[in-house]
C-alpha cells in the first residue's frame, strides 16, 4: 500500500505540474467551450503507474471553485503522508485524507469512474454556471497501479476521486449527520455516540435545524435546487447531505481530536507515510479548550464559503453553532442492481421512502426533506 501511495502522489503532482497556467477567475471559459473540452480530453498518463483523467477540465473545476494549483499540490504532495481510514458507509471504499486534512481521496468502483467521466461535461458547466456555490466539487480522478501479489492480473487498478474535506481540520465536529430525504433504514446503530455518522430518522427525532436566518436558508435551498437538478440530470441518485455542527460553547473538547477517523465518523485510522510531522496549525491533544469568544474570534463570519455558515436568529444575532455541509456520494447511477433494490424493497416497504428510487423522485424528495426538516422553510 506504501507503494500505492506514493505513485498516486507522484503521479498527481507531475499531472498538475504539466498543466499551463489557469485562466484568471475573470476569464473563466465559455460553458460550451469547457463542455466541449472536456468530453474530448485526452488523460494524462505518468508512466505506467498512473493516470489522470481529464486533467485540464477539473483545473477549470478547482478554479472556478477558487482553489489555487498551489495550495492544491502543496495539500496532497506536499509530504509524503496519507492518513487511510476505511469509509463509514456502504461502499467499502477507502478514505485517504492529505496530510493537512484539507482533501479526502476516495477509492471508487470501475463503474463511479465511468459515471463521472460521463457526467463531466454537463458536470464541469454546472461548477462554473453555479459562480462557486455548487455543493458538489470534485477536484481531480486518477488511477494509479500497483503489484497486487500472485494472481493471473500481475497489477490491479485502483480508482481514486479527490474532493474537498467537508469539515474543517481545526474544528472538532460535535455532531454529524448524512441526511438523504428517505426514511426506511435511516437510523443510526447508536445515535448517542458522539462520534457516529447519525441520519434522517436521528435528525427529526432531535428536531434539528440549520439555523441560518431565512435569507442564508432560502440562498442554500436555491443552490440545493440546483445541485439536485443537475444529478437528476446526470441519472445519479442515492446521494446524501453531509452536516457537520461545532458548537462554538464546546470548543474543542472532544477525546480524538483533529484525527481522520472522527471526521469519518467510523473506521481505523492508519497512516501511510514515509515522514509524518505534524503541522503548528493542528489541533493537538492536551490543548486548554477554548473560550467561546476565542473561538469566535478565528471561526467563520456568518457565510464564509459554500457550505460553511454560522448559525443566527432572524433578527441577525450570531448564534453558537458552526454549520458545514456538502452533497456526498454522487456517483451512484439508477442501474439495473438499484431498479431491482426498488422492486424488493417496495414489496416490504412505502415505496416512496426507500432510498432506491428514479433520479428525478429522489431529486424531488431529497430537496423536499431539506427544506422542511433541514432549512424549516415549509411546513
């Protein structure tokens, strides 16, 4: 696995290293130019132990997004240090977080790539139509090789999506929820453990909400329209809201502080890495916690980024509640193996509150759930 880690690093940094400069966020391409680019984009290849799918249309993504190609490289490469956790949902996958916590590298199925790949167009359009506020952002897809011992395949092939963290890396998350509008199997195994990925039927039963104002929520709504649209669109389907709440009273106080395993939720953390020194700006255990004022003080103003929001009353007082959130886990087509978890499932169960329905109705149903349960903007 070591030696994974190093060709996907590797093969990530002379991939963007190759690239020409981005065009400045003011000549952000055509929609129709970067469509076009994108569905004809060569990958770019280092060697035999790496690609890099479409390489120039997901620089066009990051930019778009406001990301530089410095922090970008300095986050995944700048050492030599994966932190690996395996990923607390369904998928088996595996969750590789760069060294300063800022990106996740997802492993994804043959399949998810080639949905992406598919999607990246119209994908790639949406990202710069939605001026950086689109809840969904990709950074990169590549595949890297490695020797995978005796067998009659002498190398396997391993899919790995780059996103941006949803959490924030010097912030613990007191709460965490993945939010997908249906309600059959939707419940945590244990909600009181602060450290689980909790769901729908955990969410209601706690009468939770984002407390935005109605100005911030109508704004999110909008874009959670469009996000949801988009996927309808692309045929994708079994998505989530991923929620994470700091309460700025708490600080940072709770016991696994800054590590990968508690922004997953669930999963042993293993570090993979040749040199792992901590960064001044983690967070380190032993830390006097924080007063709410000093934390105030350096957190997020009221909307800081898509996705990012401090909780405040109607009147526009701040609240004691930080609010991340992301649209996760896009890459699921309705396939012939989702049709027929619909047809089991509904024999037993509402059909409408199964997760394994057509792209347009759980489009429809997972922006109704927001906005009445998440954001309280209809009754």
């Amino acid at each position: 696995m070591y030696a994974f880690v190093a060709r996907l690093l590797a093969g990530i940094r002379a991939s963007v290293a190759s690239l020409p400069p981005p065009p400045a966020a003011t000549a952000a391409p055509s929609l129709t130019a970067l469509s076009r680019a994108a569905a004809d984009e060569a990958a770019y290849v280092a060697g035999p132990a790496f690609k890099d799918y479409a390489p120039r249309t997901f620089q066009a993504i990051r930019t778009a997004s406001g990301v530089s190609e410095h922090d970008y490289l300095d986050s995944l490469t700048g050492q030599t240090v994966l932190a690996a956790v395996p990923s607390p949902g369904k998928s088996k996958a595996t969750l590789y977080f760069s060294h300063d916590y800022k990106y996740i590298l997802k492993t994804i199925k043959s399949a998810e790539k080639d949905a992406l790949l598919r999607m990246l167009p119209e994908y790639a359009a949406h990202i710069v139509d939605s001026s950086a506020e689109s809840l969904v952002a990709p950074g990169g897809l590549g595949t890297a090789h490695y020797p995978a011992g005796f067998s009659l395949r002498p190398t396997r092939h391993v899919y790995v999506v780059v996103m941006g963290n949803a959490f924030p890396p010097a912030l613990d998350i007191h709460a965490r929820y993945d939010l997908k509008g249906s309600t059959v199997g939707r419940g945590a195994r244990d909600p009181t453990d602060p450290f689980t990925v909790r769901k729908d039927l955990d969410w209601v039963a706690a009468r939770r909400r984002l407390a935005v104002g109605h100005t911030h929520a109508a704004a999110l709504a909008v874009q959670m329209r469009r996000d949801a649209a988009f996927l309808a669109r692309a045929g994708m389907m079994d998505y989530s809201l991923l929620v994470g709440v700091h309460d700025l009273r708490r600080g940072n106080d709770m016991a696994a502080l800054a590590s990968p395993s508690s922004v997953a939720g669930e999963g042993r953390l293993e570090v993979l890495a040749a040199t792992c020194m901590p960064n001044s700006h983690w967070i380190q255990p032993g830390r006097k916690k924080e007063t709410d004022q000093e934390n105030a003080n350096r957190t997020l103003p009221r909307v800081h980024a898509p996705g990012q929001m401090r909780s405040e009353d109607e009147a526009g007082q701040l609240g004691p509640e930080l609010y991340f959130v992301s649209i996760i886990d896009i890459l699921t087509p309705y396939n012939w193996t989702k049709r027929i978890e619909h047809v089991f499932k509904s024999v037993a169960h509402d059909s409408n509150a199964i997760s394994a329905i057509r792209p347009d109705k759980y489009g429809k149903r997972f922006v109704a759930f927001m906005e009445k349960q998440v954001l309280r903007l209809s009754k």
